[in-house]
C-alpha cells in the first residue's frame, strides 16, 4: 500500500483534537443511560467530576511521557518495571483499547441494527463496520490524523445540531433538584464516566509526535481544552436527555439519546424520523474513533515485536476483535463487558501511571547520586 501520508510530527492542537474525537465516539449513544441511572439528576455533576478526574489522569500521562521524549510507552516500560513487568504493563496497555473496541462494536452494532436495518443481523453490521474501520487502520498516521480533524470539523458540527433539535421538547422543571441528594452516587458516577472519556490514554504512543520544542506547560493547556469540550458536550447530553425524558423514564430506556430526538417534530417540514439522520451523523464518529483504537493496538503489537510496519499485527487482531465483538450478545454481558473495561481503564490510569512516574523519578535520582 503507498505510504500516501506519512507523518512524523504534529502540534499540540493536533494532539488535543485526536483526544477529543477519540474520547466522545460511541459513548454519546451507549453510555448516558447507565450513568443517569447511577447518579439520577446529578449526573452532569458526574461529567464534571469525570473530566477533572481524568484530565489529572492524562496530565500524569503527559508528564512521564516527556521524560522520555522519543520513545512509546512500550519502549521504556521495560526499563522502568523490568523485562517480564514491562511486558504485563505493554499487555495490560493494549487491553485497554481492546476492550473498548470489541464493547464500541458490539453496541454500534445493535443500535444500528435496531433504528435502521431490523432485518439485519448485528454481526454483519458489525463486519462491515470493521471492514471500513481496517481499511482506514492499515493506513499512515498521517492519513487518519486528516480524517479525524475533517470529521472534528464537519462530522461534530453536524451531529451537535441535530442534536439541539432536542431542544423543543425540553422541560427545565425535569431537571429539577439541581443539587443531587445520593451525593455518593454522583461521586460514583463520576469515576464511571470513564467510559465516556476513555481513549484519553493514547497519549502515551503520541507523544514523541508531538513537536519537541513544546513544552509540558503547552501540552496541558491544549489538552486542558480537548477536556473542556468533550465535558461540555457530555453535559449538553445529559442535560437534554433529562430534561425531555425525566430521569425516570431515561434510566429505563436501551438508547434514551435516540429516543429524544424520535420525539422531536419539526412542524411546516418534511422532516421525519430525526433520529435516523442523528445515526447518520454518528456513525463516521464511531468509525473514526474505532479506526484510530485499532491503529494504536496495532502500533503496541508491531513495536513490541519490533516489526517495521503495523499492517500484519492489525489483521492478525481483525478476527480476534469481531469474535470479542459478537460474543457480547445480551445486555447483561455487555453491562459486565462495560465495568471490566472501566475497572481496567480506571487501574490502569491511576494504579500503573503513577507507579512508573514514581519509579522514573526514582531511578533517575539514583543514576544522579551514583554519577555524584
């Protein structure tokens, strides 16, 4: 295949619009109704602790990628935890995006299948979504880095105002009380968020991309910003949803995202069935989202076998994702699917980060000494 867009360097701009799009994917449609049910009408207050909370875990990402500035997570994990402790570190990585991906497909794929091809089979929704998604995949950094600031463009813009027709149907006193009551509920939602901000940990592979001339200060400023808008719009979500359905009807629903735009109608139109064109709009997020998730596990999988090009390790992890992915076929499994991923993201960012920042510090204050 012609390496038609090979890039090795980007801006920090570039970076914060990768971790945005990354981030809000699927979950804008998969994850509202589990959190609404956890922290009821504090939820938004849940997104707002969320994107603190991980915008600290991707600023630990930041700083223990700019000790080593040109090399992956997977280059210098064995030099902090040792050879076999590297290796369960690079593995532990890569099944973070795993997870993510087989769970984005298997509940894409039922979605689709139930507002738009109720003929269909899930499984070859799901095929032909993964079709698209290798072929993008297998193509240069560079390449993907162009859709996914075209669709941050376009795609985003799109999808936010059609969402907004929401609006119509919108009742303030359904939001109502403003201040939660299972204050511990909404803390737990919060750190259950993690399924809508997760993909944040790619940093951790991007970094030496980045310009070296850009300093720490700048790096967490831009991704400050991608925090603050993927918060904002997780809150313009939740809010809407609330408010048009109630938290009790919201919490009872598969999709409540589509079932408030299926109840907006736009009078003097002949616009129907919005919730079709909100799909529509979706699905080159998910796409994109799911297209970059497989081009990271396949950059682990090249770079720990030292291979010089990610294309081979990606379709030997094809078939592995669409098994993973059509196994996940009731919603109690993808309930369970959901909170390993969580409890392995959330592990991972605040128990294995941390611990090689700890430990980098260390060694390198110890060479120090034994130099001294």
């Amino acid at each position: 295949m012609a390496n038609l867009e090979a890039k090795t360097s980007m801006s920090a701009f570039q970076l914060a619009i990768v971790l945005f799009v990354t981030c809000i994917g699927a979950q804008i449609m998969l994850t509202p109704r589990a959190l609404i049910e956890q922290a009821k009408n504090g939820s938004w207050i849940s997104v707002i602790i969320g994107g603190v909370l991980f915008y600290i875990a991707t600023y630990l990402m930041l700083r223990l990628g700019k000790k080593y500035p040109d090399e992956t997570i997977v280059e210098y994990a064995p030099r902090i935890f040792g050879r076999l402790g590297g290796i369960f570190v690079i593995i532990w990585f890569n099944l973070v995006f795993f997870l993510q991906v087989v769970t984005i497909f298997s509940g894409t794929g039922k979605i689709i299948t139930f507002y738009m091809f109720d003929r269909t089979p899930p499984e070859v929704v799901i095929l032909a979504l993964l079709v698209l998604c290798t072929y993008c995949a297998l193509q240069d950094w560079g390449t993907i880095l162009r859709i996914h600031q075209f669709l941050f463009v376009i795609a985003y813009s799109i999808l936010l105002i059609v969402w907004l027709t929401s609006i119509l149907n919108f009742r303030p006193e359904n939001l109502l009380p403003l201040w939660p009551v299972d204050v511990k509920g909404v803390v737990a939602g919060g750190i259950s968020t993690w399924g809508m901000y997760g993909g944040y940990e790619c940093v951790l592979l991007l970094l030496p991309l980045v310009y070296r001339k850009v300093s720490l200060s700048k790096l967490a400023k831009e991704v400050g910003l991608a925090f603050i808008g993927a918060t904002v719009l997780f809150m313009i979500i939740i809010v809407v949803i609330i408010g048009v359905l109630t938290v009790e009807d919201a919490k009872n629903l598969p999709f409540p995202a589509l079932i408030v735009i299926r109840s907006v109608e736009l009078p003097g139109t002949f616009i129907e069935r919005l919730e079709n064109y909100l799909l529509v709009t979706w699905i080159p997020v998910v796409f994109d989202t799911l297209a970059a998730m497989m081009f990271f596990m396949a950059q682990i999988c090249m770079r720990q076998w030292r291979h010089a090009d990610h294309r081979p390790a990606l379709l030997l992890l094809v078939p592995i994702i669409y098994v993973g992915s059509v196994l996940i076929d009731n919603p109690q499994i993808y309930d369970q699917m959901g909170k390993l991923t969580m409890w392995v993201g959330l592990v991972f960012s605040f128990g294995v980060v941390p611990m090689a920042l700890l430990l980098s510090w260390w060694q390198k204050g110890k060479v120090g000494k034994d130099c001294g």
